[in-house]
C-alpha cells in the first residue's frame, strides 16, 4: 500500500501587488507526530481554520497550508510554533508523549522553509510594485460553550476581525479605512457583515509581523479572521452558501485593496 504524500502548502502564483493567505487551513500530520497526538479530528479540527483555503483561491496570487497548526504554527515564532503545553493550546492536553527531538527538528525545519518560501514570493512581488497587500485569513470560535451553549457575544465577535497591531497603522491608513467600509457595504448573501478592527484579535501573529519588518513601508499585511458563522465549529460541517459568499469576499477584498494602492 502506497504511503500517502506528504503535502506542506499550494502555492499559486498571479499578477498584481496582492496576495492571500490561509496558513491554518491545513489538517494534515506526519505519521510520527499523529501517532503522539493526544487529540481525537474533531478537536484537532476545531482549533484549525478549515475552509479558508477555499475563501482564498479567487485571488489569483494565493497560499493554502496543508500542515495543521498542531504540527507546526506558521503563525507563532520559532519559541512557540509548536503546541507543547496546555497553556499554548486553548488549555488542551495535546500530546500522549513528549515529540522527539528529531520530530521537533523535522518540525522547525518546515517553519524555516515556510518563511523562505514566502519570502522568495513576497521578494518577486515587491521587485515589481511599489506596494503590496497580503491579506492572511483566519477563522475563530464564537461557541467555546458546547454545541448548545450560548454563542460569545456579537458585541465581542464581530463577523470579521482585522489585526492591525504589527503595521504602522497612520502609514496605511489610506488602504485600511476604505478596504474596511469596503467589506462593511459588501453584499454577504443579502446581509452586511459586521467588520471591525482589533476586537476579538489584534493581528499579532508571526506572518503579519515578518511583513512588516522585511518590507517596511512597502508591504501591509492585513489578519482577517471570520467568525465560523460559516460552519458548525463542533460538527465541523460547513454552510456552502456562505463558503460561496467567503470566497466571493476575500476576492473582492483584494480587488479593492489593488484598486487603492494605484
């Protein structure tokens, strides 16, 4: 019986000064560390952003992770990319055992080579634009009290959250204001979407901040994370309407963040 392949990320490449990303799409694990992983799919996938690769790939220039957040964290730095305590990990017990110091290396190489990979991409774009938007897209739980718990409330869950913190804000303002009412006035199966900046997450993660510091002044990555109104977080199925709609939004996101850095 033939091994299954071992995928770490899609990488499609397009035209323009704009970029998305879904870094915490992936489910995938090496066998190694699957056979150390504690937790059942379903909590595994639950802490994962399933089907954001999918509201990414109407960007022509796009990257899907395959590799779940449990195996390696593309979004934490090199101290944390790795879930080993509860305390990194929503409080989840993640592992039966520690992971080997081979399987941790195997593990940080594949950070490395994530952050080379984009870095090679984003040195294109930057070589032939003046600026550029890499739009990272996430999704977050809104129901952490069971299947038939209350929801958290909307006035701390807004349907999209933008993180901003890791950019010079004042210097993007001219994109980041208009791309936010943008999104706010955008037709979401019929209905306007709550969009806010910095409530439920502020955009702290790694990729946002690699950005910024390789690229000062020239590149502006935006953290945008939906709400899993999209799907069940428990059950794990989604709605395919408003995957649809997602799809339709990200795209139109990036069209109007290219038509402002002109």
């Amino acid at each position: 019986m033939a091994l299954p392949i071992e995928r770490w990320w899609t990488v499609q490449h397009g035209p323009g000064p704009v970029v998305a990303t879904a870094i915490h799409h992936g489910h995938e694990l090496r066998p190694e560390v699957a056979e150390a992983m504690a937790l059942d799919d379903a909590v595994r996938l639950r802490e994962e952003d399933p089907f954001t690769g999918e509201a990414v790939r109407d960007v022509p220039a796009h990257i899907v992770v395959h590799r779940s957040r449990f195996e390696v964290d593309l979004n934490r730095g090199t101290d944390l990319d790795l879930c080993r305590t509860p305390e990194q990990c929503w409080g989840l017990d993640v592992w039966n055992a520690p992971l080997g110091a081979d399987a941790v290396a195997r593990s940080l190489d594949i950070h490395a080579q994530y952050y080379r990979m984009l870095g090679h991409l984003l040195d294109d774009i930057a070589a032939g634009h003046p600026r550029f938007v890499l739009l990272d897209v996430h999704s977050y739980n809104h129901r952490r009290g069971g299947p038939t718990g209350d929801a958290t409330p909307q006035e701390d869950a807004p349907d999209i959250n933008i993180g901003t913190f890791s950019m010079p804000r004042e210097a993007w303002a001219f994109l980041i204001d208009p791309l936010m009412q943008a999104m706010r006035e955008f037709d979401f199966n019929g209905r306007r979407l709550d969009v806010r900046e910095n409530v439920a997450f502020q955009g702290k993660g790694e990729q946002t901040r690699f950005v910024h510091a390789r690229y000062p002044g020239q590149g502006c990555a935006i953290a945008i994370e939906f709400k899993k109104f999209f799907m069940d977080e428990w059950t794990g199925d989604p709605n395919p309407r408003e995957l649809d709609a997602m799809r339709r939004f990200i795209a139109h996101s990036a069209d109007v963040a290219r038509s402002l850095l002109k």
